[in-house]
C-alpha cells in the first residue's frame, strides 16, 4: 500500500490545502492513505479524517502532528491529542507514547525545517529518509546512512504544503490492511519502503520565500 507520512494541511500556518483537495489529489494519485501532520496541532488530521469518512471515500487519513520539540521537528502519528511544543525531543517522545503515538523523525539533517540532527538514542519507530521538499539531496542520503548504522526503519514523505504535491514522495506499507491500526503496526514492524520524487525545485523555491517574509513580518510586526 501507498502511503504519504507527511502531509500539511489549512491547519498549519504555512499551507493553503484544504482537506477537500488534499483527498482529491491523493486518490488522483493513486494512494491508499495519508498522514495529516500539522504544527503543533492534530485537529486538521482529525477534520480530515471525519471528512474522508462523512464522504465515503476508500481512503485511509492518518491523524497527526508535526510536533516542535527543542531541538527541532518530531511526527507523531494516531494520537487525537495535541503534544505540548517545546519539549525537549525526550520529553516529547514519552508524551506520544502515553497516548499510543507512532513516532517518526522527519528529515532530521535539514537545518532549514528545524530537523533534529543525530536521533541516535531516541526512542523512535522510524527515520523519514526521504523528505520530498529537500532542494539538495545531501540531508536524504545523511537521514539514509545513519537510519541504517541504527537499524531504524526508513519512510518516505512528501512535506506536502500545497495539495497538488501530495503523494510526491510516500512509503510503501506492506500492512495486512488499509486501518490507521494495522498500517501504524506495520511502520513500527519496519515493513515500510521509501519512494517517490524529488519536488520541484521552483516549488521550493517559491515557499522558502514565502517562509523567509512570514519570519519578517513576525519580527517586525509580532504577527503571522
């Protein structure tokens, strides 16, 4: 089964998808799910979720969240739960588990998205090896070598922020079905695969900018 683990919706600050088309697109693109992860907030996933079912759709929604812990960025997975920001990555995770998280770091050597750096020690389910929005390769194949050396599960996302790159990047599940359940037991049994594209690069470009005048407009004006 294919399933995109990192996805953004209205919901987080620096989207604009809504849950209409996000669901739209992912069954354009042929995937049997998707993981909702906002910052620091897991209400979009569960709105998403309620949508895909109200709808009727054979489409699995993930409900998670993107949480911002001290040294950077941490992706639960299944919680219906908000995580309290600014925790120390530790802290952050014994949270998660209490609430039965599923717990993945997202790419952790891309400084600019406040990866996490080296996850050596943490207790983790799973190392996002391909992060889909990386302009350059190096922080993918740093996430890859070092998911190896610790013989942690690699998964794949697309850190879609616009509807139309869900799916880019996603992970291959070898779940025994399409429920939250059994695709979560899955990632943490490691049965999990890596794939997809690279997006492209003036899609980055173009939201890196717009990231870079959102901080401005926070620094001189204390407002998003």
């Amino acid at each position: 089964m294919k399933f995109d683990l990192h996805v953004h919706s209205s919901h987080s600050r620096d989207s604009n998808s809504s849950h209409e088309n996000i669901l739209e697109i992912a069954l354009k693109k042929g995937l049997d799910g998707f993981a909702i992860c906002d910052h620091d907030t897991v209400e979009g996933g569960l709105a998403c979720a309620k949508k895909a079912m109200d709808l009727g759709l054979e489409i699995t929604v993930i409900p998670g969240m993107e949480v911002s812990s001290s040294k950077g960025h941490i992706l639960v997975l299944g919680i219906r739960e908000n995580i309290e920001p600014l925790l120390s990555p530790e802290e952050t995770i014994l949270q998660a588990r209490k609430l039965g998280g599923t717990i993945i770091i997202p790419h952790p050597f891309k400084s600019s998205s406040h990866g996490i750096g080296s996850f050596e020690g943490l207790d983790i389910d799973a190392v996002e090896v391909f992060n889909s929005r990386c302009l350059f390769n190096g922080a993918n194949r740093k996430a890859l070598t070092e998911a190896k050396r610790l013989g942690i599960p690699g998964v794949a996302g697309s850190d879609s922020h616009i509807p139309e790159m869900v799916g880019q990047a996603y992970t291959e599940i070898d779940a025994s079905e399409n429920t939250v359940e059994a695709v979560l037991r899955a990632i943490r049994e490691g049965k999990v695969a890596p794939a997809g594209r690279s997006t492209p690069a003036p899609i980055i470009l173009e939201q890196m900018s717009g990231s870079v005048k959102r901080k401005l407009k926070r620094k001189l004006f204390g407002k998003f």
